[in-house]
C-alpha cells in the first residue's frame, strides 16, 4: 500500500507492507516471543525477509522483543485504531521507506511549531488539532515529541498538518534499526598501532596519529568528551575512574523513553566500551591507553538494543551540549567534544527535522557559545557514497573514515564530505568484562580523531569549534601513496583532508594560541 509523509518539508512516498503488523511484546525469551505470534496472528518473517530486512536487522529487532506478524482480525482491529494490545508495549505498521530501510510507525510523531507562539498557545494549538504531548524538546522553540489521537498514524498526521501555517514540520517519529558502525575483524600498549606504528605486522613505520611527541605537552586534562553509543562497560579498569557525573542512559518503556542521569544500572555493549577507549582509556599501567587519557569521559548511552527513534539520538546529541535540556537536569557543564559511531553500514540514512536541530544546537551552543565540535563514523563499506547517509554528511558533522596499518583508506564510504581519516583497521582497546582486544571498523576512527583533536583542545581551551575543525583539516597527513591526489583545497574524496596528526594539530592550536603549552609532567608520556 502506498503511503506518504513529510520529512524536512520534503513528500515522501513510502510503501506499507500490506498486512503486517510489528508489535512490541512483554516477552522473557524465544519461546515467551513465539507464544506472542501466535496470540497476535501467525509469523510475517517471511514476508519481512521478502521485503529485504536483513538478518542482523531482524535479531536488532527481536532483541528489543518487536515481532512482525500478519495479524488476526483482533490484532488488526486494535492497531487501526490505536488500542492497546494485551501484552504488549506498543503496536504500528511497517513501512518500507525509499531507501529500502525498515520503520515501524505508530502514532508518535514531532511537531515544531511557529517560535512566534508562546508555549501556551503552542500547546492549545496541539490540543487543538488532535495531538496529546508527550515531551517538550528543550533544544529547540516549539519542538515537542506528540501522539496523534485523532489521524489514522503519524504519517496521516504529517500530511493533514503539513498545509497548517501554525506549524513548521510534523514528521513521523520511527522506530528503526540503528546499528553500531563495527565490522569486526577476525592485548597492551605495543599493540597499539594506532599510536605507535613501528612496522610490525606487515605495517608501514609511523603510519599512525603521531600521539607521542602529542603526550609530550598534554594527555587531555580539563577536556569533557561525550561518547554516545548503544552502552558501556563502567566498570572497566581502563574507564571508571574516568568517567564524567553527568554520563547518563535512555531506557524505553510504557510511558515512553526516560533519562536517566549517573551510571548506576547503565547498559553494557562491547561497542561503546572499545569506542570510550579509544577515546581515553586511563594512564594507569595495565591493558591499553586512550588518545586523551586525562580526558573527562561523559559516557552517553541511547538505543541499547539497537533499535529506536531519531528523536533519542537528538535528545543525546543535545544533552551532550547542554544538559539542562533534559527535564529535571539543572544547568551542568556540556561537553567540548562529541563523538557517536551509530549508524547503518552501505544504506542510506535520511536525516529527520528533529536530528538536524539537535545537532545544529550543538554545534551552534555547546561550549558556552565556542560550539560543539562533533566527530561521527562514517559508514563501513567499500564505494559507498557519503552523501545518502545525511546524519555524517550534515555540515555541522565531522565524517570520519577509517585507515590501515600501511597508511591507506580502507573499506569506508568516500566523498566531498569526509573530512578526516584515522586508524580503525586491527586498532586495539578496551572491550566489555573489563578486558582489552583488536577490532575493525570506521566505529573505532572517529573517536581516534575525536581523542586527538581533545588534545589540540586542551592545548588551546579557547578555539572554537570551526577554528578547531580547520586545525584538524591543516594538521593532518596527506596519505595514500602514488595515484592519490588532493585537490586544490587539500582534500581527497577517500581521504578527506588526511590522516590526523595529533601532534602537529597541538602545535597549531599552540600557535592560534600564542603561546606554548605547558611541558608534560616528568614519566607522564608513555608506559
């Protein structure tokens, strides 16, 4: 069935697979899941694979207990119009979008209404076309996350409110599979290639980011780094005693998606803990080090099963800048540096209204005005073009791809808007269960280049966000070998603007400064 919807003011034509219906189960495992098909209707994975879900998709999906299922007429009924099923959380229709990518629509969507509006007359506005508010957005006037109680969903809703001058956008609001930017490959300073590359291995002596002359000035102290990823592993050796007091989780349930400050019952995930290290595992002796080892770490943890809305991330990517936007949260110190590794490999990524103000309001207001530098993994995979995926090529993002040991790109999207490539091929960090171990991906690159660029920050506490950028594009290494040619703006569409230079990046922030940083302490450099 064809459907349609607007999105940053943009019609949207979209297909919704005819008689299949996802629904989110109170479940205790497999057998609790498949007890719930058959209450609900008989199993639709057939006709999900037909539609070109993929298999890791699925296991995202059926990890945050949501199960697709051509419905029985009760089912069909309660989701037509929007009554609770027994049993179950939630309840919405499937929908392919054009770029292939699966999302589950129900009745929430979000609104931006005219900033003309005071907050009251924007909520009288809201009630008065059929909408009940669910949360009020703090980093934007007028943004509120609503349900729909009077359209047939949030893409009906998007379309009759779309002609409403009172309103700047309605988008739906989409469940969708949101993975971990990771290829695994098939413990420990020495084998951190990344920061010391002697040339074992088969690899190419200093084709790594040049940290150690870096260390010799700074290790990262008084510089707050935000890392938003699926969860990590607080306890680990190489974190815990590095860990921010504003780090917090989003968590799902009935009443919808909650903040929640501190790390007491924050989800695990190997991902974000190796991402956290690369970005400043501890000076203390055992296991590996970070980039920045000094740093403060505002762990942020949001879509820990993978699955969830657009509208999380920007609540993320906004409380990382300012947490005061989330309720209850006074005003605390944002970050200096954002850095998230979340993303579909080798798709297409549209960019809703609620993203895009997220991170223009960080970018715009973090750092008390100096602007949020943010620092994103570009997708995995070889040819693929950077510009389907919006989220890393929006002009405020910093798109990160990944580099090998012999210094050249590796297997990573390519285009006019990767700007910095940075070790992530065999790199080695921190895992959850408190151990140490290799892995892949354009995941673990970007907080390389986040880690570094916090030292050419803490070298100069004064840069801004566009002047630290510029730093970052200026220091790096023009890499690749014969037949790789820069442009006449230094830029290369596989290699951005080179590879990340963490020690020529201080000196150039030094010399913005005008002034040299302070030396390091005796015994601080290495281990």
């Amino acid at each position: 069935m064809s459907r349609q919807y607007y999105q940053r003011g943009n019609l949207v034509e979209a297909e919704e697979l005819d008689d299949v219906v996802a629904v989110k189960v109170e479940t205790d495992g497999a057998r609790a899941a498949v007890d719930a098909e058959a209450e609900l209707g008989t199993s639709a994975r057939g006709a999900m694979r037909d539609a070109g879900i993929d298999d890791e998709t699925a296991a995202a999906f059926a990890r945050a207990h949501w199960v697709f299922v051509r419905p029985n007429r009760q089912t069909r009924a309660a989701v037509d119009v929007g009554e609770e099923i027994s049993g179950a959380e939630a309840a919405g229709k499937v929908i392919r979008r054009p770029s292939g990518r699966i999302g589950i629509a129900t009745d929430a969507l979000n609104v931006q209404l005219q900033p003309s509006l005071s907050e009251e007359e924007a909520e009288r506005e809201i009630e008065a076309v059929g909408l009940a508010v669910v949360n009020k957005l703090g980093f934007a006037t007028n943004l509120y996350e609503v349900r729909a109680r009077a359209a047939e969903d949030a893409l009906a809703a998007s379309v009759e409110l779309h002609d409403n001058d009172r309103f700047i956008f309605a988008e739906p609001s989409f469940i969708e599979h949101v993975p971990t930017r990771l290829q695994p490959s098939d413990p420990e300073y020495p084998k951190q290639w990344q920061w010391n590359n002697t040339g074992t291995n088969g690899g190419k002596p200093r084709a790594d980011v040049h940290i150690e002359k870096a260390w010799d000035h700074t290790l990262g102290d008084g510089i707050r780094v935000a890392v938003i990823d699926n969860g990590f592993d607080v306890q680990h050796q190489d974190l815990a005693s590095g860990l921010d007091p504003s780090s917090g989780f989003y968590s799902s349930g009935v009443v919808g998606v909650t903040f929640t400050q501190g790390t007491a019952g924050m989800p695990d995930e190997d991902h974000g803990t190796f991402c956290a290290g690369m970005v400043g595992a501890r000076h203390n002796g055992s296991g590996g080090v970070g980039a920045a080892p000094e740093c403060e770490l505002m762990l942020v943890a949001c879509l820990g099963d993978q699955v969830g809305t657009q509208t999380t991330l920007a609540r993320a990517a906004a409380y990382a800048a300012e947490p005061s936007t989330e309720p209850g949260i006074g005003a605390q110190q944002g970050a200096d540096i954002l850095v998230s590794s979340l993303g579909p490999n080798g798709a297409e990524w549209d960019l809703t209204s609620t993203l895009k103000l997220a991170l223009e309001f960080a970018a715009a207001n973090g750092r008390q005005g100096k602007g949020l530098p943010i620092f994103w993994a570009a997708s995995n995979g070889r040819n693929v073009d950077i510009m389907l995926d919006e989220v890393v090529s929006h002009p405020d993002v910093i798109a990160v791809v990944r580099s090998n040991n012999k210094d050249r790109e590796d297997n990573a999207a390519r285009g006019p808007e990767v700007e910095l490539i940075a070790p992530g091929v065999d790199v080695f960090s921190t895992t959850s269960g408190d151990g140490f171990g290799p892995s892949t991906g354009t995941s673990f690159a970007a907080p390389c280049a986040a880690g570094c660029a916090a030292l050419a920050l803490a070298a100069n506490p004064d840069l801004t966000r566009d002047q630290l950028r510029e730093i970052m594009h200026q220091s790096a290494d023009k890499i690749g070998g014969p037949g790789v040619v820069y442009d006449g703006n230094g830029h290369n569409d596989d290699y951005g603007f080179g590879r990340v230079n963490a020690a020529q990046a201080i000196a150039l922030a030094q010399l913005v400064a005008g002034r040299t940083a302070p030396a390091a302490r005796a015994g601080q450099r290495t281990r």
